[in-house]
C-alpha cells in the first residue's frame, strides 16, 4: 500500500513540475522569429539548386511562385517581387505581422542585378 501511494505522490509532483515548466515556456506553434528566415531559406535552396536565377532572368515568375508555394510553410502567407532597385513595394495584408526577406542575384553581367524580396506572414 505504501509503494502504491509514494508511486502516487511521484505522479502528481510530475504533474505539478511539468505544469510550472509549460507556464513559464509557454509552447506556440510557430516562433515569429523562425518564421521571418523561411523567406530567405527558400530562396538560397532555390539558388543552390540553380532554379532561381533562372525562373528571375528567363521572367518565369508562375514558376517561381509554384517553388516558392511548395518550399514555404502552409502557414505562410506570400507575396513576392523581382526588382532592380531597392525601393521595391506590393500592397500588404494590414491585419497582419508581415516578414520581409530579400535575396540579391548578382546578375549575368556584373551591370543587372535582381533582388527578390519575399513578404510573408501567417494565415
């Protein structure tokens, strides 16, 4: 009876310590910090892979947006732009924390650089 009720006490202490831990971290589904580098992520894997520099030179921009669909979360919300210059917007979701990442190709010719800049946020 003594061992039923010590292996008791140790489960509810378990509890209560597992409780305090859970309340002091509390555990989220998605970490915003993470979250702003998937952008950036994505695109490297695509440049490693050699997809895109060609997808932004060749102007295959519904290529690149299907990469783009299937290399990013399905918790994420995109929006993406090639540009030449930095001063590169899109209308944005206002109800929103929104991410940006950017991702510069330096071009076939030292003179044509692209930047891709990648807007995310959660759905």
């Amino acid at each position: 009876m003594k061992a039923t009720v010590h292996t008791l006490e140790a489960v509810i202490g378990t509890l209560i310590l597992l409780a305090g831990v859970m309340s002091i971290y509390p555990i989220s589904e998605r970490n915003d910090y993470y979250f702003s580098d998937d952008g950036y992520k994505c695109l490297r894997y695509l440049d490693e892979g050699g997809l895109l520099r060609n997808y932004v030179y060749s102007g295959m921009t519904d290529e690149l947006n299907n990469s783009l669909r299937a290399c990013l979360p399905q918790t994420a919300g995109y929006d993406f732009k090639v540009c030449q210059t930095a001063s590169c917007t899109t209308s944005l979701p206002q109800d929103r924390s929104v991410f940006l990442s950017s991702y510069l190709l330096s071009g076939e010719k030292s003179y044509d650089p692209r930047i891709i800049n990648i807007w995310l946020w959660l759905k």
